[in-house]
C-alpha cells in the first residue's frame, strides 16, 4: 500500500511536468507564463502545507514558538489548547494549538501572492509585457491541482500527521520560492531573452530545473526540513496532572457570555489592536471600489464604512472562533485535592491548581462583566507558588467561591 501511494504522488508530479512540457512545445508557452504557472503551484502547496499543519500532532519546540518576536502571534491563545477533536470520522484530529502557526505562513502568502501574479502577468512589471494567459494554462493548473490533491491524500494516509509538527517547513520553502519566482525571476528571464536565447530553450531549461527539485523532494523528503531549520522542531509533550476519582463539583461556562466576550474583544482589538492597520487598508479599498461604483460625493464614504466594518467583522468572527474552541466548553472539575479546567471538546485536562497551593479565592471584576451585571461572573485563584488561574463565565461565581473557600 506504501508503495501504491508513492507512485500515486510521482504520478501527480510527473503528470504536471509533462502538462508543462507540452505547454512549451505544442502550445508555444513563453518562459513568463511558466513562471505564472510556478507562482500559482507555490500558492497552493503553501495552502496544502496549511492543511497538513491542522492534523500535527507533536507541539512545535521551544525554538520555534514565535514568543521572542515584536510581530503580533495570531489568535495566540488557541497556542495553549491542549489536544485536538475530529471534525468528522473519516479525518484525523484537528489540533487547534497549530492553528496560529498556520497563520503565520498564510498571512504571508495573502501579503504577497496577489502581487506576484500582477508582477508575472506584467501589470506592475517593468520588465514583462503585459499578457492574459491562454485557455490551455487551465490544463496545467488543474494537473498541478492534482497533484497537490495526490500528496495531501498520501500524507494523510501514511500518518506522518503522527510525528511531526506545525512548524511549516514546506511552507517557508514555497514562500521563499514564490518571492523568487515573482520578483527575481522575471529580471533574469528578461536578460537571458534579451542575450538571444531561444524560448522554446529557456521554457525546457525551467521545466527542467522544476523537475530537478521535484524528483529531489520525493526522493529525499527531509531536504526542504534540513534548508529550513537547523534546530530539533519538535517540542515535549507535557501532560496536565488530572486526579484519580470523580470530582465533588462541576461549573460549566455561560456560552452566551463566551459570546458576548468574543464580540466586544474583537471589535477593541480591531480598533486599538494590530488588526487596526487592516481596517484602514480595507477602508482605503472601500473607499476606492464606491468611488467608482456609486460616484461621488457618498461612493467613497460608503465603500469606506463597508470596507473597514468588513475588517472588523471578519475580525470579530475570528475571535468567535478562539472562544467558541478555548472557552465555550471548559468545565471547571473540583476535586478534594485540586480544580482541573477540561476542555470537553478536545476531551483535555488544560490546567490544574493543587487546592493546597490556592492563596485567595476571589471574584475577579472585568470590563464586561461590569457592563451586564448578574449576568456572569468569574473567579480569580491566585496561588502561593506560580501564576494565577482564572476561571470564567460563570453562571454562579459565588457558588464556586464558596466551595473553595471551605
């Protein structure tokens, strides 16, 4: 069965090949459409490479968590989620711990893909002549397609998901790849077409070098890990010290106030946090499409408050996200010795505060809780060794102050 599969993902590449060596010597495809063919291909192998980090299940180390960097983590709480669900039954878990990593290479990726497609195609090239791409270029994007399709199908099923991590390996590799394709290859192509260089050459010297680093990507898989870090990826897996024995007590959180948290924090961070940026982009490309749809004088006020508040809501739902996944289905267990967050989604122990090390027991006052009061509560476990616990979105905070308390 291994060996189907590794002749099914070589099948894939050498089907795109030959799609792209057929584009250059029946269909005449010059050596900067190839290139737009190359930025496409390194698009979606970034995307299947995101897909892939959803099913990691080995947290990445130490030297690979982003938290010495100034750049903002996405969504960084889903970092500390410990275990993963099943969307449905014939897939792996999804461990949402590797989903701000993803974002890390996919924020990239919409940074600078569409641009390098303009580049390519010679909208906002110096050096390309503006060109649309043939109906034939459909051929070789749908082969890339599946052959990208065949290498997810295959790394799922060899549960190589097993012992790695979310780190993006592949996807560094892509990005960098694209920046090359997009922004430097163009230059040099230009060059070479200039020191006479027949097309049909220079379109098989290309194919050529892509089948080079396909054929030494399946031979050697662990080359593209080795040119990207230099550092073991993959980090300890720590376990949360859960009690023998049911627990004297449970407090399930309010969802509707993981809710309206999550509405309220992502409208505050999408105005006094990074996303701040975003909302002033999309206003800006707002204003510009109402200016030219609708006119003036309301067309650009109009595209402007549409393409900030698009901002924020995408921002918002986000946060949605991150709440319905970190918080909606906590379950505070109080046991005789300690009090134990479970996830109940990921079916995980998140934390664990011995009862001995609880200092105080305290209702903590927040923001929103002082906006809807008696709606929920939440208590504040301040420890004599260690940091602090919260346990939020209560229905009942007292109840939960006076149990341990006693």
């Amino acid at each position: 069965m291994t060996g189907f599969k590794h002749r099914r993902t070589l099948f894939g590449m050498v089907l795109s090949n030959l799609v792209l060596l057929a584009g250059v010597f029946v269909f005449d495809w010059n050596p900067h459409l190839l290139l737009l063919l190359y930025w496409f291909e390194a698009g979606v192998v970034v995307i299947r490479e995101a897909i892939q980090s959803l099913f990691a299940e080995l947290p990445p180390s130490e030297e690979y968590r982003p938290t010495g960097s100034r750049a903002p983590f996405p969504l960084k709480l889903l970092a500390e989620v410990r275990g993963g669900f099943r969307p449905v039954r014939w897939l792996p878990a999804v461990y949402p711990r590797n989903i701000p990593y993803i974002l890390l290479t996919l924020i990239p990726l919409a940074a600078f893909w569409p641009f390098g497609g303009l580049m390519l195609t010679g909208v906002i090239s110096p050096v390309v002549e503006t060109f649309v791409p043939p109906a034939s270029t459909a051929v070789a994007a749908f082969a890339i397609l599946i052959s990208q399709s065949f290498q997810l199908a295959d790394w799922l099923r060899s549960h190589k998901y097993e012992t790695v991590a979310a780190t993006g390996g592949i996807s560094r590799t892509a990005l960098v790849l694209l920046f090359a394709v997009a922004f430097v290859a163009p230059f040099i192509v230009g060059v070479v077409e200039t020191a006479g260089v027949a097309r049909v050459g220079l379109g098989f010297v290309l194919v050529g070098s892509k089948a080079a680093y396909d054929f030494l990507e399946i031979r050697n898989p662990g080359f593209v890990h080795a040119t990207m870090f230099i550092d073991e990826t993959v980090g300890e897996t720590s376990t949360v010290d859960v009690p023998d024995g049911e627990p004297i007590a449970e407090f399930h959180t309010d969802r509707r106030a993981g809710v309206a948290v999550s509405v309220f924090g992502g409208v505050l961070v999408s105005i006094f946090g990074p996303t701040l940026l975003l909302v002033l982009l999309g206003g800006l490309a707002g204003m510009l499409i109402g200016g030219s749809l609708f006119g003036t004088p309301h067309g650009p006020a109009i595209g402007a408050a549409v393409g900030g508040a698009a901002v924020v809501a995408g921002r918002v739902l986000a946060q949605l996200v991150v709440g319905w996944i970190e918080g909606a289905h906590l379950v505070y267990r109080v046991y005789p010795d300690a009090v134990v967050a479970h996830n109940a989604l990921t079916n995980e122990a998140q934390w664990s505060v011995p009862r001995a090390d609880i200092s105080s027991v305290s209702i903590s006052d927040g923001v929103i809780s002082s906006i809807l009061p008696g709606w929920f509560g939440s208590v504040r476990l301040d420890r004599y060794r260690g940091e602090s616990r919260k346990i939020a979105y209560l229905s009942d905070a007292d109840a939960v102050v006076r149990l341990l308390d006693t």
